[in-house]
C-alpha cells in the first residue's frame, strides 16, 4: 500500500532523525537535578522519566555486540527517484537518502523519545531550557575525513531554514539563533514562546551537512551527486529510478561509540526500485533479491508456496506490532467545495464496506481503525473524560459546524450497521447526502445545480484496486460518478502539489509522542502547502489551538489527554474513510539473516542490528536461490 507519497516507506537505513519530530518534551536525566540557578550537563535527554541508559552504558540492550560484519542487506521499493537530496523541494529523493548523515545525537529503539549522544559527547541546558549547548567530540569525521565542527551546525541550520523543504523552513523557524562557542561547541537559542520540548529533540537529531562541501553547490538544488555525510553508511552507486547502494565505511569514525555497537553489520545495503507490486513479488521468489515486509493478507497467506519457500530457503516472520500506525485512508481534499459538508464525507465514508473485503479479500486478519493514534492510549474512546472535556471546552468555539456535541457524543467510529448490511449503508448514507441538499434523480445522486457527484479516487498501488473498485461500485449503487485514477510516482508528485485530486490513497505517519510534526498535518499554516503532509487540507482554529496545546504539554499525562482530544476533533471532522491494521508485522526473507535474540519494541531493527550469516549466503548463491 502507498504511504504518503510514492515511494515513501520506512528506510531501510538505521532509524535516524525522523524521530526528532517525536512530540512534546519534558528534558530529564538519569538521577539529577537542578535549581534554578544552576545549569544541567548530561549524556542524554529523555522524554517524560529517567533516562534508560546510564553514562558509560557500553550498548544498548537490544543488539548482539559481537554480530559479525559483511554481506549485504537486499530490499526493495516501488516508484522512482531522481536525486540524492532529500532536504530541498526540488526531485524525489532516494529511498534512505538521510541516512548518510549523521546527528548529534541518536534514539534508540526500546524506549520512546531517549536521545544519546552520537556527534555530540554531552548536551547542557538551563531549567527552563530556552537554550541547549552541545559539547562535539572532536574526532567526529565526515566521509572524507575532514572534521564535523561547531560551524557545520551553524550552517546546516542557516540551510535549512531558508532553503530546505518548506515544512523543515517552518519547523527550524522558531530557533531565535545557533552559535559556534568554539570549533566543537554549539549553542541553540529558542525564540520567546517556543516549546523547547519540541526543539532540542529536532536540533538534536537533525542531520550535520559539510559547510566546506556546499561552498560551490546550491543546497536548494537537488542532486544526483553523493553528498558528503558523515554516517556508517554512503551512497557506493545510485541508477536512477532503477536502484541504489550505500556502502558501509570502514572507517566510519563513530562506529566504536556505545550508540553503534552491535549495529551497521551489513557491508551494503542495496534497495531494488519496482513499478508494481506484482513485479516485484516475482522478483522475489526468483532470489532478485532477499528481503520484504508484506501488506497483502492474500498474498502472505496464500503467495508464498513457492520452490524457495519449500525448500526452506524463505523465512516468514510475523512480530508483533506495538507502535502506532501510520494513519491509513482514503483522504478527503477538503480544498474542494463538495466536501465542505461534513455529511457528504460521512455519507462516502458509510459506503466502505470493510467488513466485507476483511472476509473476503484479507482474510480476516486485519482490524478496522478509528483512532488517529490506534495501538496507544492517546485513542479516543467512548465520551471525553473530564479533563478531555476541560481541554475541548477551551477551544469549544473554534472547532468546525457539523462535528455533533463533542463534550459529550462518543468517539467517532466507521459505520458498521448491523450485519454489515449494504442495504443499510446505502439508506444511511442517501439520508447524509439528502440532508446535505442532494437527491436521487434517475438513479444520479445530483446537487442542487443539478449536476451529477464526482468522486475520483488517486492511488498508486496496484494493491488497492482490489478494494477501492468495489468500493467504487457501490458508490456507484447510490448515484455517484465515481472513479478510479491511478498514477506513477511522477504524476503522483505533481497532482499532490497542486491539490489536483478528490480523495488520496495514504498512509500519514504518527508518532508515539505527537508534537509540532502536527502542524504539517493538520496545521492551518500548511494547509495549503503541497506535496506535505497536509493531505485533506485541515484548517480550523481550534484544531490549531489544541495542537499548540500539544506542543506545549508538560507532562505526560497532560500529553495524552491533549492528543486524545485532537484525535476525537478529527474523527468527527470525518477527513477520511479509514483503513484497518494488523496486530502483527509480516516479514520475508531468505535464510542468511540473523537477528538478536530480543527485538527492540519500537522497530523490527532491520537491517541496523541484524547481520549476515556469509557462508549461508553463499549456498543460497551456489544453489541458484539467490541471483
């Protein structure tokens, strides 16, 4: 299934600073504290609680620190590329382009929102942290060998804002200023009224570029030159559109630090670019190459009795999924006027049938979502709490007509009817549409200009077809022109800058701890910036208000009541048809892959800490299963 733009998916490089967009922050360290006059230096930072890892800590307790190193890490993606610059506006970058950068400071993946230092050797900051420091260990290298200094951080965030990617503009914009105190000391000042909890996390794990490197290039142009990073890994050969290889450094300057024991095991680290799903499934079992997660229940339960699989060459995988989802659906263009009425997007909404295609088409395995935030406690459930409702009554005069009475209705949930009865859908619905000013002429579903609903449908998976034709069957049922476009990843690009589009096929990403990465969702201020996150276009006052409440939580506690409150708001906007989720992540690959014994709960940590066995891989080879 596409995620937010084709061919978005989770990089196969080590998870890396998309996590510093993880939410609101409450700074604490491993059994300090301070007053108010005094300043607190420490190895880490860490979201609501003590840190997990203590100074000196060797590894993190999830990996093997005696993997071994060599072979290679295969995969795939759909789509296209065209550049190897994943911060500007210009090109679709590679998959795990960020990756060869590296951060201040890295997260690990047994514990939510805990930063430890990478480039940077401590973090320093006052109580009411308007401003962090970072001491820089001296040895840190970019590829070339040349050393990662104070200025680097000064002018990747002087790029960043004014010639990086709109939403990066936007949330470096409330960074007052960034100073070298000296070659590997660096100090961030936050303006007035911004949430530091939000900020250190995102100058903590935003990516370093090399001042020197982009003296005689443009940094707002993208690129198909490997640009010099400074991570385990580098770009070793890029096809475009076709694949790319980032090869391990051998001399990587970090690679002894406790943050990367244990990890980087695979020499290289090759992604295959495929134009369908079907294509690159094929691929697959012929040995093309060695490793996928699966979406398709079909496919999973019934795809994968072929020789390879047989002969035990292919290992499936089923791990259980703790994170939230990334918010899967069919998004409405609220930019559009047909959409305006909350009744019309409903009435669509009433028409999905999932139970039908869970037993028909997935077998039953998958589960219907409702929340923004499934798999957490951030969820809305049943009416608001008390002090949900306190937060809902103070921005009560903001939020959008038509969303019933949120201080006191139930959480939104996708009609079922009883017995998943079409006929029942079709009524309800018809009602919705009738009540929002149209009505069945002739077997057309026309408004009050007499014309006909249009409803097209933009996706660029293959897979989605096989729900989304019937779905558009049965809106067909009741009067509506409804239509299927599929697209490549070029067209894709284009029509979602431009908002030329009805209802997208995506999947948002959500974090565990929400925070500013809202605002490029839902935010007013990026409604109408293409391209983002800002699928539906949300722009309501009070929606603005909460996330800023949000951003500003200062507690836990705090946290979760806010985001439930904003995901109860959304579900009652009706901004999407929603898909479903499994409790489980499918994985396949073959039989040369290693893992540790004990996953991290946040990430399947592939390929970061598993490792290659080289002699199995090179009987697969000898035998023909791998090409």
């Amino acid at each position: 299934m596409t995620a937010l733009a084709p061919p978005a998916r989770l990089h196969p490089l080590r998870r890396h600073a998309a996590a510093l967009l993880a939410g609101s922050l409450l700074l604490a360290t491993a059994g300090q504290a301070a007053s108010e006059e005094e300043v607190i230096t420490s190895h880490g930072i860490a979201i609501f609680g003590e840190l997990t890892y203590p100074e000196g800590f060797e590894h993190f307790a999830y990996v093997n620190p005696d993997a071994p190193k060599g072979g290679i890490h295969h995969t795939w993606t759909l789509g296209s590329y065209d550049s190897l610059t994943p911060f500007t506006e210009k090109g679709d970058a590679a998959e795990g382009a960020w990756g060869v950068f590296d951060s201040l400071m890295v997260s690990p993946d047994d514990t939510l929102g805990e930063y430890y230092g990478l480039v940077a050797e401590s973090v320093t900051y006052p109580p009411d942290k308007h401003w962090v420091s970072f001491k820089m260990r001296p040895e840190a290298r970019f590829s070339d060998g040349s050393p990662i200094t104070a200025e680097d951080v000064v002018f990747t965030l002087d790029a960043m804002q004014n010639k990086g990617q709109f939403r990066y503009r936007a949330y470096f914009g409330e960074i007052e200023k960034v100073e070298a105190l000296g070659p590997h000391e660096v100090k961030f000042t936050f303006a007035e009224g911004a949430s530091p909890r939000d900020l250190v996390p995102l100058v903590a794990g935003m990516g370093i570029f090399s001042k020197a490197y982009f003296e005689d290039r443009d940094f707002s142009k993208s690129s198909m030159d490997p640009p010099l990073g400074s991570s385990a890994y580098q770009v070793e050969s890029a096809d475009a559109g076709r694949s790319v290889v980032y090869a391990r450094d051998e001399d990587y300057w970090a690679k002894d630090l406790p943050v990367n024991v244990g990890q980087n095991n695979v020499d290289r680290i090759r992604i295959d670019y495929y134009t369908d799903q079907g294509s690159a499934f094929e691929a697959f079992k012929a040995g093309a190459y060695t490793f996928r997660g699966e979406v398709n229940a079909e496919r999973w339960l019934n795809g994968y009795d072929f020789p390879a699989r047989r002969r035990g060459d292919v290992v499936l995988q089923e791990i259980p999924a703790h994170t939230v989802p990334n918010a899967g659906g069919l998004y409405f263009n609220l930019r559009r006027d047909k959409f305006q009425d909350i009744r019309v997007r409903e009435a669509i909404e009433t028409m999905f049938n999932f139970e039908f295609f869970n037993s028909r088409l997935f077998h039953g395995v998958e589960e219907r979502v409702a929340s923004f935030w499934e798999r957490s406690d951030m969820a809305a459930e049943g009416p608001p709490s008390a002090e949900e409702r306190a937060v809902l009554e103070a921005v009560l005069g903001d939020l959008p007509e038509g969303i019933g009475d949120i201080l006191n209705d139930p959480a939104a949930t996708p009609y079922a009817g009883e017995g998943s009865s079409q006929r029942q859908r079709q009524r309800r619905a018809i009602q919705l549409f009738n009540e929002a000013g149209y009505t069945l002429e002739n077997g057309r579903l026309v408004g009050p200009d007499g014309q006909q609903f249009t409803f097209e449908m933009m996706y660029a998976s293959p897979d989605a077809e096989q729900y989304l034709s019937p779905f558009a069957k049965e809106l067909q049922g009741i009067g509506i022109d409804a239509r299927l476009r599929f697209v490549d990843s070029a067209q894709w690009r284009e029509r979602a800058e431009t908002f030329d589009f009805d209802a997208m096929h995506v999947f948002i990403p959500m974090s565990e701890l929400p925070g500013i990465e809202l605002r490029d969702a839902f935010g007013s201020e990026y409604a109408n910036v293409g391209g983002g996150l800002a699928v539906s276009g949300v722009s309501n006052a009070g929606v603005d208000k909460l996330i800023d409440m949000i951003v500003r939580a200062e507690t836990l506690e705090e946290l979760r009541v806010r985001v439930s409150a904003l995901d109860r708001v959304l579900r009652a906007m009706r901004i999407r048809v929603p898909y479903w989720v499994r409790p489980d992540s499918w994985i396949a690959y073959y039989d040369y892959y290693r893992e540790p014994e004990t996953l991290p709960e946040y990430s399947i940590g592939m390929p970061g800490i598993w490792w290659a066995d080289q002699a199995r891989y090179g009987e697969l080879r000898a035998s023909g299963a791998i090409r």
